[in-house]
C-alpha cells in the first residue's frame, strides 16, 4: 500500500425528502447569495426545483437560477454562470441535477474565484486553488461527482472533454434523495450503473500490491450493484434498490474503496474522447470500451482479473488455465452490461471506424508519448482498443 | 433503508513518517497552542513523541504534555488534563497513542469548553456541543477513535465505563502510520482486530430490510481482516499487514459501513462491564461475549446468520437446514478469533460466575426495562448471555 491523504468532508443528507433541508444547510455552511444551477426542465416539472427554493425562501436566502446545462457540460454555459455569479455577488452554488450539472457548478465555482479563464484548470494550465462553496441535491446516481473534488467539461470548440480536480471543489453538502431517480428511464438509469462499476474498475485495477482491504471494498460495491441493478431495471419505483445504488455511487467515488493504490482512468479517459465527439451517454460509452480495455490489458496482470472473475462474477477458478477464467470474468462483466441495456459496439454510441484516427487524435498523446495506467497506452494501443471495440 | 445523515469530515493522513506532518496539519487546523496527550512510556522510548515535538517545534506552535493515560481510560485523568488546559489555554489536542488516549483528549475537549463537570456527557446529562480541537497520532489499529466521534471513559467509582458520542468530538485530523504498530506484543494486535471486527458486526446485524450495499462493506471489512491478521500475528513486522489493518479499523467504525440501518452495540455494553469490572482488554472482553451473544439472538433472524457463515466464513450453505449453516459461522468466528490467541471464556478475562449478578447490576438496566438492539435485551437476558461465555 501507497502512503496517501484520505480527505472527504462533504455532509451527505440521505433519504426522502431531504431537499426540504437544503435552506438549513446553505445556512450552516455560511451561503448567503445562492446560484441555483440546473439542466433541462425535469427538475422544473417534478416540482424540485421548487421545493428547493421553497427552503431557501424559508431560510430567507436569496438566489438566481441558472438552468440549461446540457450532458457532457459545455463551457458555453459554464462562461455564463461566471459572469452571472459575478454581477450578482453570488458566494454559494448548489447544482440541482446530476454529474453534468454538478460538474458544470464546480466549473463555475472556479471561475467565479479566478481572474483568468476558467479553461486553464481544465488544460492543465492552472491548479484548482481556490472556489465558491458548492452543494449538490442529486438527481442521478451515476457520476459521483456528489462526492468527489472532480469536474469534466467539454470545450464547444472541437468538442474536447477534459477534467478539473482540487478539494476546493468537493462539495460542502450533498443531498442524495433516491426517490428523485425514480422518474429516470431504464437507459439513463443503467448509463449511471455502468458509470458507477467503472468507477470502481479504474480504481480496481492496480499495479500495487498488498492492498486487500480496498480490494475487498471495490469488490462489495460491485457486488451490490449486481444484485440491485435488475431490481431498478425490471421496476424503475424499486426505493430500496434505488437507495442501494446512490449510496455506492457516492462511495465508488470519493475515493475511499482506492486509497493508497494506483490507479487506471485510460477507460475514462478513451471513452471522454467517444461522448465528447458523439455526444453519447458517459455511461454508454464505457460500456462500450471498458470491456474492450479489460481484453487488451488482460495478460499484463492475469490473475487479477482471475479475481474479479471468481470474487465479483462468481466464476470457478481454472487452476490449470487462469486465463480461461479471467476471459469468463470480462465476458461476465460485457453479459451483465447487456442484460441492463447496455450497448456493445462503438457502432451503437454513433462510432464509425474511419472516425478511430480523430478519436486517437483528440486523445492529444504527444508522439511517442503513453499515457499511465495499469498499462502504459501509447496511441496505437489506444486505436486498438476502439478496434476491439468495433 | 432507512434516512441517514453521514459525515466525516477528518483528514486522514496515512503512511511512513506521516507523524512528521503534525505541526503543519495543527497550523493548518488552527491549533496554536497544543495539549499532547499520551499513554505509557512506550511513545516516549520508541520516539515518537520526540518526533512529533519536532514536528510542532518546526511550526513554532507552543505545547503542554500530558501522559499516563491508562488502558480502560480514567475519569482522574480527564479531570487532570482539562485543569491543565484552561490553566494553559490550550486550544487543540493532539492525543498520540490508542483508542484510550484518543478517548481520554476526546473528554478533556469537551471538559474544557464546559462549566458543569465532564462526565454529565457520559452519563446522559447533557449532550456534546462544544469541544475544543482534537487530532490523533494512532499507535494501535482497534478503536476507530481516530475517526469516530465517540469517546469511552471509565469512572474509577465503581468501575463503571460509559460513552459519549457528538460531531464536535470527530477528530480534525488522523495520522496513521502502520509501522508504529508494528512494535505491538501479538495479544495487544490481536485484541485490536478483535475490536475491529466487533465495530463491524455491531452494524452487520441489523432489523433493517434492503441494505445490500451497507451489507457488502462490512462483508469487504471482515473479509479483509480475515485475511490479514494471520499475517501479523505470524510476523508483527508485516507492514502491509498492519497497513491494510489500520485503514480497516478506521473504516470499520467512521460508520461508512453502517448508515441507514439499525444497528446492535450490545455485545460492546455487555463487553463494557467486563474491562470495567475486571480491567481487561477490551478486544479480549468482546472475543468473549460477541460469539455469545450471537449464539443467544440467532435465532431471532436465522438467516443472516447463514449469511454471515456463507459471505464471511465460506461455508457451504446447507439449505434443509440453514440454522445448522447459521452456527457453523458462529463457530468459525470463535475458531478464528482462538487463532489468534483470543480467550474464549469469561474465566480467561478474570470473571467468576459469581460476578455476574455484579456485572448486570453494574450493566444498570431499570428493573423491567430492555436494552434495544438486534433483539431487545433484559437484565435476565444479560445475563444469560454471561452464562453462555463462561
């Protein structure tokens, strides 16, 4: 195990009906003029978006609303949000949506604090340092981004998707009410499933050694998400099944099942390039290429993926031939993926073969150049492995 | 499940040489005057106290010393420490050592931010507020103090041992560096993993319905410990071991494992008289009563006991007959914890069959009244569950 700095003070407020809390909370974290960020009008429609004004209004908290925030956020809207927050001296953001709303509010949140353009955290230019307060009332168990200091946005010019991290963007509260996924269709509800599993793959596979104990935790949360997906799947009003889920999408990302080990976010990072160029669905895309990765990085490390077969799939363990089980294992992984939804070939997400040069293109690897992982990607492996995926 | 608030905002520190960054986790916390709580002269022969000296003179940030902290820890002790801090005008404590030094720093923060006398907290007189700072500096794997907002504290009158739970007493930070636990006699070791697994079974056994994910985590924990403590006992000086034990024992009781369920802390109470009365370990009392107690409630939920033996103790599920499975787990659990040197009767831990109606009176339930839990227990119940570990 790796030396390593385990930090995560976000207030998670669980259950039915907790967004009648969110005016008590902005309160207790010291917010005095609220940016009310959102998407599209589900959260109008439902009535949530007024309930949660309603608590504001309580707490005699004023706010501005800010909705529209597409998938896969764009820095159209996140420019937007930044010159509102400042015009109206906003100094609390709550983002009532799910990871692309979220997301969307951390951007803001770094922007509204910074002189420069709000890009250079996402190029790489510039470290999240310092942020407005953001909370989150959660609409979709998926991202985790309720739970974690991340932010993916794309960049309208040339649709390039890429990531911001800092603790300054961590959440202050989030409330997570599993009802508010009820309404969500069987699709979007398996992309959040997918999403959340590879939350825990990335973190899973590991070239540290000695690290039983998270092992063991990113194990339990994709056991528990194997047992309660069908249940949302066949019946979308499954509370308890819904619960189940929220609650792992928040531990599968906080970090707390990866601490201490390397890491692998090339899966991520190889399907960013897929939803940023066909706008597909996050979770969809991964379900399209991490079974593709898991094939082409099998035999650097066969026997873990013999334990994710035997621990996780409940495979029987081959003894005389490891690789014959890790295969089971990843087949396991690609059936149960299918069997809530989930698409197999790029073809299904828009993919075409000829566009394989540009995805491996926008990637930006430097010539030569790999990009770290369990295994080290160079470009080629990377147009490989959306060949497999074909 | 059930509705939940979780919130554990402590940072943790965890790896090699890790107590060298106190002074500067005390500045960034705010701390400029220091209380440094210790036990034995174990941290004062090993070095550890000299290296975090080092470590808050390198900040300039001015401190007192308290030491002779005893296992079980004293009330006498707390009455002395929270003297010393207002006498001082300490305003944060760093407690270096165990569960019971960490207990002990927890009552002295709420002593010094309080008029009225400390243990109004621990008998139910009033409930924590206010407390000044604490952080840790963990010398043993066991008690989850480091991120628990719990304290244990004995009242040397009577031997009676009682606790005191609130947000305020969370510690701001925990450094935890596996190897100083490396230097811990095989018993002591034991003892912790015993209390560690006990935190987890507390939760595990619970009247709440659909709670697969929760469920899963404390499967991972116990699953993870079962694995390593072999390991250490066979050789102390396994640092990977002893890693994956110490993050375990921290996520075993932060309550991660255990939101949104009801939970059983009786086999802890029952335990409580024991190292109480007789001034045992507490990892040794529980090895004592936890199989005990399960034995007396499994019938009340059969089931999770045949869980519990196929999940946990790889059983082989005898379904004609599940309560044959139930307590086959039982039984492994008891092996297991012989296995590492853990006693199994009251009589190992200095208690007599005469004791018991001591140990029930001193247990203090209100003639006719339970004690809630996995199964509500009376006085006679208590009791019995004594007779069984005799």
């Amino acid at each position: 195990m790796e030396n390593f700095t385990f930090y995560s003070p976000t207030k998670f407020v669980f259950g039915k009906d907790t967004e009648s809390q969110c005016g008590k909370l902005v309160k207790e974290f010291g917010g005095s003029k609220v940016l009310i960020h959102f998407g599209g009008g589900s959260v109008v429609k439902s009535g949530l978006l007024d309930r949660v004004k309603k608590s504001l209004d309580e707490e005699k908290i004023p706010y501005v609303e800010l909705g529209g925030v597409q998938p896969n956020p764009r820095d159209v809207k996140v420019y937007e949000g930044i010159e509102l927050c400042k015009k109206e001296n906003i100094d609390f953001i709550l983002a009532v949506g799910g990871g692309s709303v979220i997301d969307s509010a951390k951007a803001i949140a770094l922007g509204n604090e910074y002189d420069g353009d709000f890009w250079d955290f996402y190029c790489g230019k510039a470290a999240p340092q310092k942020a407005t307060p953001v909370a989150t009332v959660l609409t979709i168990a998926a991202a985790g981004s309720e739970g974690s200091g991340d932010s993916v946005i794309t960049k309208e010019e040339g649709m390039v998707k890429r990531g911001a991290g800092g603790e300054c963007i961590r959440p202050k509260f989030s409330v997570l009410n599993p009802e508010l996924t009820q309404t969500l269709p069987a699709y979007q509800t398996a992309c959040g499933i997918t999403d959340i599993m590879a939350h825990v793959f990335e973190r899973y596979f590991t070239n540290t050694k000695d690290v039983e104990t998270t092992d063991r935790l990113c194990e339990a949360v994709l056991l528990a998400m194997i047992n309660e997906a069908p249940k949302v799947i066949a019946n979308p009003n499954d509370y308890q099944a819904r619960a189940n889920i929220m609650w792992a999408g928040m531990v599968a990302h906080n970090n707390i099942v990866g601490v201490g080990r390397s890491q692998d976010w090339n899966s991520h990072g190889i399907e960013h390039e897929l939803s940023g160029l066909y706008d597909c669905a996050h979770g969809a895309g991964l379900a399209v290429i991490m079974p593709a990765w898991m094939k082409f990085v099998m035999k650097h490390d066969v026997m873990r993926f013999a334990q994710m077969a035997v621990r996780i799939w409940g495979c029987k363990m081959d003894f005389s031939n490891p690789e014959k089980t890790a295969c089971e294992g990843i087949q396991a992984f690609r059936n149960f993926l299918n069997s809530i939804g989930m698409p197999s070939t790029l073809a299904e997400v828009g993919g075409k073969a000829e566009d394989i040069p540009t995805l491996v293109k926008n990637f930006g690897l430097a010539e030569g150049a790999k990009t770290g992982g369990f295994v080290n990607l160079s470009s080629e492996d990377i147009a490989e492995i959306y060949k497999l995926a074909l």
